[in-house]
C-alpha cells in the first residue's frame, strides 16, 4: 500500500537525538517526580514508543511513553501521588499504568512478557518504527550539562531505517495474532505518517483479517476515527479494501461491489463511495475547487475537526443503502434506480453505529447528511424546471440547520464523484449557484427568525385559541415560523391570524 509521501518527516529522521530535544518533553514535575522515585524503585528508564518516534520526526509527541524493567504500575502509583496527577491503571496483568498531570499523558510500562530487557522487550513491540528506546539514564537528576550531547537510539528491528524509508513492518510474524488491533493500527499509522505497509505486513493482514472481529468495538472505532480524521483516509480506506480488511468491519460496504449504477455515474457503488471520500477530501483541503465564492461560515465550518470527521464518515457511507434497493424500471428502458435509499442508508448506518459504540452525537450526525443528502440535487432538478421557490430553499436549511456546510460539500463531493455519459454538463456549476442561493437563504430569511423571540409559543395557542397541548402544537408553530421566514407575516396579530385558520380549516 503506498500513501502519500511524507518527506519533511522521512528527511529528518536521525540516529540520536541531544539531550535538549529529550528534555523539552519531559517538563520539571516529571523529571523532579521520577529523578526522585527512581532512588527508590531503581531500574533504568526508557523513553520509548510512539513519543520517541515522533521526536525523531520532528513531530511534537501528544504523550509520554515510558519502560522501565518492571513495578511500571507502583511507579506510576506514586509518580501520581507525588506530583498531584491522576493515577490511571491500563493493564494490571501487563503491567501499564498512566499519570495524567497538567495536560499531559505519561504511560508507563514494564518490560513485556517476562523479558529481562530492553531489546528483547522491544522485538514484541508492533511495528519497527514503534520498537525504538532511548536511555534517560543521566537526564532526570539534577543539573545536566551539554546539552547538545548526542543520546543513541536503541534499535533492534531496524525501526530507523524504515523511518527514513516511510515503511510499516511488523516486528514479527506473531504480531497480528496476539492483538488483530494491530492491523488496524498499521492503516492509521500510515494515514497519519503518509507512510507504505512492507508487503509481508500487507500479506499477513490479508491472511488474518478475520481475526478483526476479536477486537473490542471501541478500539476499533477509535482506530477508524483516527484514519478518517486524517488528510489521507481515502488512500488508507481504499487499502484496506484491497486487502479485505474494511468488509471485515464494515460488510455493508463490499454489498456495492459490482452493484450497476444509471448512466449518470461511471462507477459501482462501492467504487462510487471510495471516490466520494476522496472528493471530499479534495473539497476539505482546497473549497475552491468546488465552490469559488466559498463562504466564510463554509471554511469555519471545514476548519473544525468534529465536523471533519462528520463528513468523512458520511461520503464513505453515504450510498450504504443502494445495493439493496436497486432496481430496473422496464417502462423506462430498463433505468436502474434506488428509490429510498438514503432511508435504507440511515438505518445500516444506525445499525454499524451500535455495533461500533459510536457516541449518539456521532451517529446522528452522520444520519442526517445521509439521510438528506438526495435533497440539493432534487431541488437542482426542481430548478432546471423553473424557479425555485424560497419555500423549497427555506425547508431545506432549516431541516440541516448547523450542518448545512457539510450537506453541500457532501452534495459536491457526490457530484465530483460521478462522470457517467449522462450526468448534467453543468452540475457542479450549478450546485455551486444552488450553494450560493441557499447561504443567502439561511443569512436573509432563517437566520433573522431564529435568532429572534418567536411571535407565538405554545401558550399562546392555550389561552388565545384555547386549544390543549398535542402534536398540532408543532405543526401550528412550524407553519408561523416558516411563514415569517418567507416575508408573509412579521407580527404577533398576523402569526395568531394564521394560527387561527389553521385551527379553523381542521
């Protein structure tokens, strides 16, 4: 699997690095905390994993990783204790634990099955270029000097090299087999470093793939999430699809192998949702692309990684439902259609959001882009036929509300996805004017109106019209609302008019 390169990261990998670039991640408290537990604990410690890498790198590490031979629980226990952090126990049997103090993660683990040093400890690791160590032997009491003093990286599986290289390797055969996270981790590892799977590590992914389903739902979700959030998931997403680890996870996605779509597109439906992703990311990384007068409220919408993630996740799925409501129209030539299909799509969204323990947050999200997403290309079609009414426009907005932005970079995303013979010559220019028109909409009309007191609310409807508390409570409110988005009515004595003849023709 090759992603995309990451040079300034391959470039700037290094054999050591000097003291000074070891210690500006450790900060005072932890290295005071662990110059003085260590007097009493004993055993050298290691920085190691995932933080070294990403110093080699020239990254900035989110945590820190520590080895230290054994008692990596005790440790941390009072590493907490002394400095006022919070204790946080991660695996009792292996022996890891975690401090989390001023914003800062520190994991701490003890050399893994019963190895009795560092290097073998090392050689079970995952990947190469997470098998790396480097001694803090001399860096955590007191004053030290020559701070440009190289420190030598311990490297036993030749993670620096393949750092340099941009390669993924397994450790071992076995890696796979004692945690199948792992394979996961391998597509976010590359997503996130740009980097290219080894083929024996691809290989051995193919062959193991099922062994997926041993993984806890929530680690796998975090993993995707991770993959999905980074500015290369389509190249990684599609990797995993080749290898068949993706239907593993997420069967629904490979029912669109081979599923025929009208004319209008050039690809199948599984194909069709990859290349969605991948226009999506393309809008992410350059809105111009798609939309030339892109707004402000777009870009701060694009800028924030929740909503990210979001839109991802919704263009990957956002067809989920075609394959199983494909069908061929013989009055009209045999036209394939997929009547309700994003219907069928929300709920095996729903259903892949249990199975994953996605947050409710996440999944209603996600729902509702694929749950409206045919609606701006029916209101294209609505406006090839004529005008489109300020009613269509309002409904439209108000349905999506915050997540308008998204909706219609997934709408272009969809359209950029799709160059059948008979798709329109014009749809992404005429989606961008639809983008424009609906904007305007939501700015002039629905904005004003709900950022402003309502001129009726439910008491109103008691004591003015006498009428008890239901569903036609909603529909009445609903029906003010609109009719003051649309210029029809701007006071209180027209909004109860209208109620009143609402109530009347019932």
């Amino acid at each position: 699997m090759r992603m995309a390169s990451a040079p300034n990261a391959v470039v700037s990998v290094h054999n050591m690095l000097t003291k000074e670039q070891v210690l500006t991640l450790l900060p005072p408290w932890l290295r005071e905390g662990l110059g003085t537990l260590r007097q009493h604990h004993g055993g050298n410690l290691y920085l190691s994993g995932g933080s070294l890498r990403d110093l080699l790198l020239g990254r900035q590490p989110h945590d820190v990783d520590l080895t230290i031979a054994a008692g990596a629980v005790a440790l941390a226990q009072a590493l907490a204790q002394q400095t006022g952090g919070t204790f946080v126990l991660l695996d009792a049997t292996e022996d890891v634990a975690r401090v989390v103090h001023g914003g800062l993660e520190v994991d701490i683990s003890s050399f893994r099955e019963g190895t009795s040093n560092i290097e073998a400890d090392l050689q079970l690791r995952d990947f190469t270029i997470n098998a790396l160590a480097l001694s803090l032997e001399g860096l955590l009491e007191g004053e030290v000097i020559d701070m440009e003093e190289p420190l030598a990286c311990l490297d036993p599986t030749g993670g620096l090299t393949d750092l340099r290289q941009g390669v993924i390797r397994m450790t071992q055969a076995a890696v796979f087999t004692s945690d199948p996270l792992r394979m996961l981790r391998a597509y976010r590892l590359a997503a996130v470093l740009g980097y290219t799977l080894a083929e024996a590590t691809q290989g051995a992914i193919v062959r193991q793939r099922q062994l997926i389903s041993r993984s806890a739902p929530e680690r796998v979700a975090a993993e995707l999430n991770t993959i999905m959030s980074s500015p290369r998931a389509h190249t990684a997403v599609a990797a995993m699809a080749k290898s068949g680890l993706l239907f593993e996870i997420i069967p629904e996605l490979a029912a669109g192998a081979q599923v025929e779509q009208p004319k209008s597109h050039h690809l199948d439906v599984l194909a069709h949702n990859l290349e969605t992703l991948r226009q999506s990311e393309l809008l992410l990384a350059r809105p111009e692309l798609g939309f030339p007068q892109c707004s402000a409220a777009m870009r701060a919408y694009l800028a924030k990684a929740s909503n990210i993630l979001v839109l991802k996740w919704a263009a990957l799925l956002h067809d989920l439902g075609k394959p199983a409501t494909w069908s061929q129209d013989v009055a009209q030539d045999g036209r394939i259609t997929f009547h309700q299909h994003e219907r069928v799509g929300v709920e095996l969204v729903q259903a892949l959001a249990q199975r994953l323990h996605w947050s409710g947050r996440q999944t209603e999200r996600v729902c509702l882009l694929i749950g409206q997403h045919m609606r701006p290309f029916h209101l294209l079609n609505v406006a090839r036929q004529g005008e489109l009414s300020l009613k269509a426009c309002i409904r439209l907005v108000r349905a999506l509300g915050k997540e308008l932005p998204g909706l219609l970079v997934l709408a272009m995303a969809d359209a950029r996805a799709g160059k059948g013979e008979e798709r329109p010559e014009a749809m992404e220019e005429e989606l961008a004017q639809l983008v424009m028109r609906l904007e305007e909409v939501q700015t002039e009309h629905v904005l004003p109106v709900q950022n402003s007191p309502p001129l009726l609310d439910g008491r109103d409807l008691i004591g003015q019209l006498g009428l008890e508390p239901g569903p036609v409570f909603k529909q009445i409110l609903t029906a003010v609302e609109m009719a003051r988005m649309e210029g029809m009515i701007a006071t209180r004595a027209e909004a109860l008019h209208l109620a009143r003849s609402m109530v009347l023709a019932k």
